[in-house]
C-alpha cells in the first residue's frame, strides 16, 4: 500500500537538482524521490549499525578463542 507525503520548505534549489537528477535518470520526479527514501529507509541507522559491528566483534572474539582451542590441540599432537 502506499501513501501520500508531503514535503514544506523545500529549498527551490534543492528541488531543481532532484528535477534535474531525476531528468538524467529518465524519471519522473516522484519516482526518482520514492527511489532515493526506499534506499534511505533501507540502510541502518548508526544505532543498528554499531549493534551490527559490536555483535561481529563479539563473535570474532569467540571464533578467535575457538581457533586458539584448535591451535593448542593440534600442537598438543
């Protein structure tokens, strides 16, 4: 489903380079606008992002232990 959303106070420059954009990439404004919020809202926030990196850093830090255990018992041969 979609909806309808307004946007006040666009700077006229800023609306003229989207145009433009748009133009270049054989779209209608709309459609290049909806294009650039779904890539937006498809990226994480730096909240999610650093809970991404931290989660990565706690499981490499895990994995660095396992191979460490696996190290000491093929040395242990």
């Amino acid at each position: 489903m979609s909806v309808s959303l307004t946007i006040r106070d666009l700077p006229e420059a800023t609306r003229d380079m989207l145009r433009q954009r748009a133009e270049a990439s054989r779209q209608s404004l709309n459609s290049y606008i909806v294009g650039l919020l779904e890539r937006e809202a498809g990226l994480p926030t730096m909240s999610e992002w650093a809970d991404m990196v931290e989660s990565r850093a706690r499981l490499a830090g895990s994995s660095d232990a396992a191979v460490e255990a696996v190290r000491e018992l093929r040395d242990a041969e």
